[in-house]
C-alpha cells in the first residue's frame, strides 16, 4: 500500500484549534505520536500514513486539520 506524508501546519495562535480538532474524531492517528514543530514555534505537525490515494490518507484527519494538510506521496528508499 501507498503511504503519504501528511504536512500539516497552523498559525501559533490556532494551536488550541488544531489539537482539539481531534476530540471525538475517529482516527487511527488518534493517540499515536506524531512529529511536532509547535514546542520550538514551527507550528506543524507531521504523520506518514499508509492509504491508497491523498484522499484517503487525508480523511484520516479531521476537517479543521485536514484542510490546512498537503497529502505527498512517500517511500523508503534505502540510502547509500
């Protein structure tokens, strides 16, 4: 299966937003780890996500967080 890279980011002052987007969304993101640049004022968020398409990959996001992400398709490669 593809896997995608979802980039999100929000102004400092959405933070609050983004993180409450959550509550009550069923996700399998949901209580995972994600990467994080908020703490050090980068206000972004990282997953990379197995889905079949953007679309799907986005959908694993709720509306407020999915509609500031950028879904980019992703694979390992090894690194010599």
């Amino acid at each position: 299966m593809p896997s995608f890279l979802l980039c999100h980011r929000h102004a400092p002052d959405e933070c609050r937003f983004a993180f409450a987007a959550w509550h009550g969304f069923d996700s399998p993101l949901r209580h995972l780890q994600a990467l994080s640049s908020c703490p050090s004022g980068g206000h972004a968020l990282w997953w990379v996500v197995p889905a079949a398409d953007p679309g799907a990959a986005l959908a694993q996001l709720p509306a407020y967080v999915r509609q500031r992400t950028e879904a980019i398709p992703v694979s390992e490669v090894p690194i010599p």
